[in-house]
C-alpha cells in the first residue's frame, strides 16, 4: 500500500492510496466471501456457489462489497498514519491506474480545536488585556428628538441606496487592514449615518461608490477604525495599515411605523434602561471578540471544514468572513479565498473558546450547543474581573456621534427589552 499525502488547508487533508494487485485481489476475496454466505442459489448449498455464478448474478452486491472493505482498509490505514483524530471524510475517487492498482482518493477533516495552552498562561493573557466598558451616563440622559425617532422605528432593507435629508441609517461596512507579518483581515462592522452630516453623507451617497459598492474612506471614518474599533478587534496592540477602500455590504434605513411612543417609552429613565441593556450586549461582544481574537492569533484554531457545512445554508446574512490558512502553524479568520458565514464561523469559534474557559474558571468544560449561553452568562463576568478594565460613562449624544458603530448595534437591540 502506497501513501501519498497533501495538506489541503482549513484543517482537511488529501490521501491518495494506491493498492498493489495482489493486495486488492485479496479484499476482493474478501468481498466474494462475504456474498457467498448470505446468497442462495437453487441446485448450490447455502455457501458453495461456484464464483462464476456469484459474479454472474451477485456482481453488484461484490462490487458493493469490495468498496465498503476496500474504504474500511483505506480509513483503517489513514487513521495510523494521519497526526491527528479524524472528525470526518469523504471518498473522493476510487478505481484503478493504468497499471491496474486499485487507487483511492480520500480527504479528511481535522477536529474543530482552539490550541489553548495552559492555566497559568490564560491568566497571564487575560491579565494582559486592557478593555474599556461603556456606560451610559443615565444621570444626564434625555429623550431628545432623534431618541424617540430611533425608538419609533424598525430596520427594513433597501434595494437601493438612495440618501434623503432628515433620514437615518444603518451602512455595513466592511474594511481591510494589515497586521504583524502583513496578513490582511476583512471585518464588517455597522455604522449609525444621519444624512444631516455632509461628510459622511458624501461618504455613503453613491457618489463616491463604484460598480462593486467600492468606496474610499474618508479622514473621518479612517480615524474611527484605526483608532476605535481596530484595537478592539484585534485584542493586541499591533502596528496596523488599513486599506483606503471599503465595501458597502448593505445599507438599512429606519422607517418610522408609528406617531406616539408607548407610555414604557415616554419615562427617560426607562429608556436610559434600556439604552443600558443594550450597551452591555455590545460590550460582551467586544470583550468577547477582543479576549477571541487574541488566543486565536497567539495560539492557534484547527478547522474541520465539515462543521461548516451543517451551518452553510442556514440563516445566510450579508456579514460573511473568509477563511484560509496562514503561512505559520495555525489558523486565523481572515479573507484570502473561500467564503464563510460570519455567524457558522463566529458559532465554532465561541462553543470552542467558552468550553476552555469553562474549564480555566469553574473545573468544567463540558459544553454542547444547547448551554452555550448558560456558559456565556457564567464566563462573561469572570473575563471582566480578569482583564485590565475601565469604565467611561457616555451620553447618548457622545455615543451617537463618536461611536457610530456601537451606536447602530444599541437601536438594533433596544426594540428587543419593550
């Protein structure tokens, strides 16, 4: 038996196997055997039919056979030779070469695994980590005319990206930078767009937009990424280039849908509530994403290719990432060739990172997709005690205006708590 091995990336494998002529006369021996005691033939006992009439009116069955012993030898071989557990395969080819040797092709797929390393360096990690909670500033909010505007609308999509005066919006969009060794990373993030602001209205208004919703980003839009929302993603202090242009993903408008506010929704101090709750969400993404980021740049995520597959063509949204192997041992998200759903590849990346931090804070990481959330909730206030945190206490105004994409991530939310 002869082993040829290629590393396909993405955590899967290709095995090209080739069988000598004697080694596959012997599964085919095999396979015969295997008909011949479960057939019966009139004039023949059970188990002595001649091989001529076996062939003639079982072939198909030995046929059958011979691949599923041929497969068994196959997977049998491979899981002695290959590193690491194989999570899954596919058959890709079976059949014979031009010398007649049987040759089979095989790809398999590694487990799902982010390459932790151990207690005592998790810590340290953590400890590393400086992140900044936002708060609102309850005590000076106000329900000013644009707050009960966000709270009286819903988001639907627009097939077209038309900007009119006095409208708001929610733009998508999605950026690329460089980091450490020149590695290009695509993240989508979501901004709040009032059409009032000239700069980010000429932005976003489709002067500026090529056939691929292609756009150059503005001094303004640049220094909030660079500034903002790029330390966060990353989890470490890195010298980053970020690229000109960006890409329009998609464009939501907020359409009012009713004329009075609820009487839950009249009482500011409700809605500072409100506004409160819904910043939190977006600050357990960003630590979340933050604490992520770093253990899967610095320690490694091994892809079975396969669990994306269950995942592939269930709630698709326009967010997607890429994903493709680095130069190095490990795997980090980012775009290079295949397309993956943000969410299938945010759910492998969060049911792996909590069940190992399950384990480093409470002793357990037994973790199925069912109590994942229960996991969140008991891990999530163990990373704010872990890392360096501060808090800035924001209005809604600072929110607004500094903070766009936090901002557009709280009047998705907000409609949710009445």
């Amino acid at each position: 038996m002869d082993f040829q091995k290629h590393e396909l990336g993405l955590g899967a494998w290709l095995y090209n196997v080739e069988f000598s002529r004697e080694e596959g006369d012997r599964i085919l021996s095999r396979a015969v055997e295997y008909v011949r005691k479960d057939v019966s033939v009139p004039g023949y006992r059970k188990g002595n039919v001649p091989d001529s009439i076996l062939f003639f009116q079982f072939g198909e069955k030995i046929n059958d056979a011979f691949k599923d012993f041929l497969e068994d030898a196959v997977i049998s071989s491979i899981k002695k030779e290959h590193p690491k557990t194989i999570a899954s395969y596919v058959l890709l080819h079976l059949g014979q070469n031009e010398n007649g040797n049987f040759f089979v092709s095989v790809k398999v797929s590694d487990p799902t695994e982010i390459l932790f390393p151990s207690d005592e360096e998790i810590g340290n990690d953590l400890k590393s980590l400086s992140f900044v909670k936002y708060e609102v500033d309850q005590e000076n909010f106000s329900l000013t005319p644009e707050i009960e505007e966000v709270l009286k609308s819903q988001l639907d999509k627009d097939k077209e990206i038309k900007f009119e005066d006095g409208s708001k919006y929610i733009v998508g969009v999605e950026f690329k930078f460089s980091s450490g060794k020149e590695v290009e990373y695509y993240e989508v993030i979501d901004l709040y767009i009032d059409s009032g602001d000239k700069e980010m209205k000429s932005l976003f208004d489709g002067r500026n937009l090529t056939n691929n919703n292609t756009i150059k980003l503005t001094g303004k839009v640049k220094k909030l990424i660079e500034k903002d929302y790029i330390p966060n993603f990353l989890g470490v202090g890195e010298e980053i280039k970020l690229d000109d242009n960006a890409r329009l993903v998609y464009i939501q408008k907020l359409h009012r849908y009713i004329d009075e506010l609820p009487e839950g929704l009249k009482d500011p101090k409700k809605v500072a509530k409100y506004f409160s709750l819904a910043l939190d969400i977006e600050n357990n993404k960003r630590l979340e994403t933050k604490c992520l980021s770093l253990f899967v740049k610095k320690y490694g995520f091994s892809l079975n290719e396969d669990d994306f597959l269950k995942e592939f063509f269930n709630d698709f949204t326009s967010s997607i990432f890429r994903l493709s192997r680095t130069p190095v041992h490990v795997f980090v998200p980012y775009i290079d060739m295949q397309l993956i759903k943000q969410r299938s590849l945010n759910t492998i990346l969060q049911r792996e990172f909590y069940k190992r931090l399950s384990k480093y804070f409470f002793g357990s990481s037994s973790l199925d997709n069912d109590k994942l959330e229960d996991s969140i909730k008991k891990v999530l206030p163990k990373l704010y005690e872990s890392v360096g945190l501060s808090t800035v206490k924001l209005t809604t105004k600072e929110i607004r205006e500094d903070k766009p994409f936090i901002f557009a991530n709280i009047i998705k939310n907000i409609l949710e708590f009445e």
